[in-house]
C-alpha cells in the first residue's frame, strides 16, 4: 500500500506543478482580492445550493441566470471559470489514463 500512497502523492505533485493548477490557483487568489467579483461568486454559490434542493423554481434559476451573465462580465471570474475548465480537462484525462492502464492490466488476466 505505501509503494501506491508513493506514486499518488508524486502524481499529486505533478498535478500542483502543472500549468493548469497554477493558473487556476492565481486566478482564484485574484478573485479573492477582489471584493466585488468574490462577493458574485458568493452569492452564485449560495444560490446554487438553493437551487439544488428545489430544482423546479423557476424564479431561482433565472436570477442564477441573470448572476452568472454578470459573472461573464467579470474579467477575473472570467478568467478564473476558464482556467478552472482547463484544469477540469487534465483531471478528466489524468483519470481516463488511470481507468484505461486499470482496464488494460485487467484484460490481461
């Protein structure tokens, strides 16, 4: 079991060495010092989670529309929700490399 917990915690190095994490972790400190972009992510967050138990509120959703449209507006959040998308990217690949070497090894039996 140490020689996996080994190699996980090289590959979580790795992963907050790469472009995409640093990007996205300077895109969110960014955020942060930025009072009015943080509070819109904020409330976009909340509302969120109000939306989550009760999916069929349509007043809901449309002021989560009407935020995330000023979210878009917000070069920072902008930024930060793109770099975020990438770094959801690399994660995505980096567990299709993972399943498909587990298929492989799998298949092999």
């Amino acid at each position: 079991m140490s020689k996996i917990k080994k190699k996980a915690e090289k590959l979580a190095e790795a992963i907050s060495n790469s472009d995409e994490f640093i990007d996205m972790k300077e895109a969110e400190k960014k955020i942060d010092n930025d009072q009015k972009a943080s509070e819109l992510v904020e409330k976009i967050e909340k509302l969120q989670k109000k939306i989550d138990l009760n999916r069929t509120d349509e007043k809901l959703k449309k002021e989560m529309a009407s935020l995330q449209r000023n979210a878009w507006d917000n070069r920072k959040i902008k930024r930060f929700f793109q770099k975020q998308n990438e770094y959801s990217k690399l994660m995505k690949t980096v567990n299709e490399t993972i399943n498909n070497a587990l298929k492989l090894e799998n298949s092999s039996d």
